[in-house]
C-alpha cells in the first residue's frame, strides 16, 4: 500500500483501509485476535510542551499543534477506540500550564488516557498532574490486549529531594539538554517491582503494549533519550511473545527492536528534535535500523511536528505517522525480518533528501 506525499484529508481516508486491509499472513492475525471484530485501533498525541508566558497568554505556536492534533483525531474514521497522550504537556509543569493544556484535550471525543513526562513531574513532583489525570503508572486490557503505562521519568532520591533549593530550580535543572546538573531518567524499584506483579496474570502469548515517555532503552543520555533501568525493565517483558514499547520524549520517527520488543517513538506536536547524531561530538546509540526523516524545514510552522494513528489489528503495532507538512509515514513489523521497518523509506534510493534551503 503507498501512502507517500497524503494530504491530512487522504490520510483520514487512509486510515479505513489500513484497518481493513492487511499485508501480514492471515495466521498471525488469527493468534492474536481470533475474533475479527476485535481488531481496532487508537490514535496518539504526545509532547504538546504548552508554555505559559503571562495572565492569558501561551506560545502560540505550542497551543497550534495540540489543537490540531485534536481536530484531526476528532475527525478520524474509523474511530479509533481510545486516544493516549504521552507526556509533557506541559513546558514547567505549573498548574497555569496543565490546566490549559487540560481545557485543550477536553476537545477531543475521547477521554485520554495519559502518560507522565519529565516537564509535567518536576515542579511539584506530579501532584497536580495527578488531580487532573490520576495514577502515574497503572495498567489495562482491552481487546486482548494487555496495556501497561509506565512513569519512566523518575530518577535518583538524592538528586529529587535533596540537591536544589526551590522546585523551580529542580525543574529547569531537569527540562535542560546537555546540562551536567541533569540526572538520568528511570522507572526505579518499586515500579519494576510492581509491573513485575502486574505481568504475573497475563498469559505469554498475549500481546503487551507498554507506554512510556522516556524509550525503555539506551540511545542517547546527554538528551535523556535513555532510561538508566532499561535492562531491568527489558528483562520483565522478555518471557512474552510480542511485546511493543510506545515512547513520545524525543520528537522524532525511532524505531528499533530489542529481542522480542519492538520500540516506536511518537512523534510531538510541539517541536521537532534534531538526531543525536548530528552532534558528533557526543557518542550515540541510535538505533541502527531507524531511517531519519526528511529534516525540519525551518519555513514551515509544524514541518516535523504531528501525532500517530495506531493499527493494533495483527496483535503488533503499525505506526502511521501522521507529520504535518512533511511526507507521512508507515512503520509495521515485518514478519520476514522479525523487526519494526519503515518499507517506504528504507531503501537509500527512496529516501526524501533533507532539504537545504536554511
């Protein structure tokens, strides 16, 4: 199925014919889902960043791309079943910017289920995130599906609790990039202990979906494009057959596979990431089957920016990404390879050159 150069409108009516038409072997879709009628999907919005400036005011800029995401959400058929959204919808963390960003969301059709991010957490350690959206890490099933939500942003006691003066201070410590007072992301004991406990009722055959705002694997630390326990957390999902691993945080199409985990990054609404490795001054652990997408166009608003629609029919996950002004993109695990790839671009020849004009 080609899907290059989709206008928002193709993409929409798009989205039909993925959920009815599938590439993969009929067998695997018959293992997973051997009901037909519950094969589904759902839609993903993640990294809006709302900032506050003053009285009333917001970047503008950052309030665009969540209330476009929405209005596109809205108008999907077929309706997905659920939408997720996977953290920092705030910039700072304050209440002025979680409720705003609250009031955004509220537009949608759907309740969104939600993900903790290093900018919503760090103010005031997730309290007031919690009044408006509930447990920092909890789990679901539907469909026979096993869902599992992480808080990956938690890091050392000592450096939460003890190193900075004001909670203020803490936070912009946290949110900086290549900052030497940072700390390293992870889910720590008591959440491993506790997914440990939740995972003992599903059976290995039944696909897991895990969402997390840092990737649950080791890219690139001077960004925090790492969680520290990732290993610890991998090795809780390695005895299930099919597992999957949804992470926002880094602002750009990653995907990887790890064993029997595949891992997808979500794409933000906010503002696209340049890659790691563009510092070569830093080492970096990109993973190696990603293809980067066409750079950011400076000229373009929401170049590189957009959300993902889901398709869960086959009992693994097929991204599309749905990326303002620029071309979108599909990334399904391909049972040839036993790994995520992009079949659109992974060739070098079909590959779209960055643009230049800067």
């Amino acid at each position: 199925m080609t899907k290059t150069n989709l206008n928002r409108r193709d993409f929409l009516k798009g989205a039909a014919s993925v959920a009815a038409v599938s590439t993969l072997p009929l067998s695997t879709v018959e293992l997973a889902f051997a009901d037909p009628a519950q094969n589904f999907t759902f839609a993903y919005i993640s990294d809006a960043h709302i900032q506050h400036i003053k009285g009333s005011s917001f970047v503008r800029n950052w309030d665009r791309g969540l209330i476009r995401a929405v209005a596109e959400t809205n108008l999907l058929e077929p309706r997905p079943d659920f939408v997720m959204f996977g953290g920092d919808l705030a910039q700072l963390g304050s209440k002025a910017e979680l409720d705003h960003g609250a009031e955004l969301l509220a537009k949608l059709n759907y309740k969104p289920r939600m993900v903790m991010g290093e900018h919503d957490y760090y103010l005031d350690l997730g309290e007031y995130w919690s009044e408006l959206f509930g447990p920092h890490w909890y789990s679901f099933d539907h469909k026979g599906v096993h869902f599992v939500v992480l808080n990956s942003i938690l890091t050392y006691d000592e450096w939460t609790h003890e190193r900075w003066p004001t909670a203020e201070q803490r936070m912009l410590e946290m949110a900086a990039l290549d900052n030497p007072n940072g700390s390293p992301f992870m889910v720590g004991e008591k959440q491993r202990a506790w997914l440990a406990e939740d995972l003992d009722d599903v059976g290995k055959n039944t696909p897991v979906v895990v969402f997390s705002h840092s990737p649950i694997q080791k890219i690139f630390k001077g960004w925090n494009f790492w969680t520290d326990d990732a290993e610890e957390v991998q090795a809780l999902l390695q005895p299930f057959h099919d597992v999957t691993v949804i992470y926002g945080h880094v602002h750009q199409i990653q995907y990887n596979q790890i064993g029997n985990i595949s891992f997808h990054a979500v794409m933000a609404t906010a503002w696209p990431w340049p890659y790691p490795r563009a510092y070569a001054q830093a080492e970096s652990y990109m993973p190696k089957i990603t293809v980067p997408m066409n750079r950011a166009d400076p000229f373009f608003e929401r170049d590189a920016t957009g959300w993902q629609f889901i398709d869960v029919k086959t009992g693994r996950v097929a991204m599309e990404y749905n990326l303002y002004n620029n071309t979108n993109r599909k990334v399904a695990y391909d049972p040839k390879t036993g790994q995520p790839e992009d079949t659109q671009f992974q060739a070098p020849e079909d590959r779209i050159p960055p643009q230049i004009h800067y």
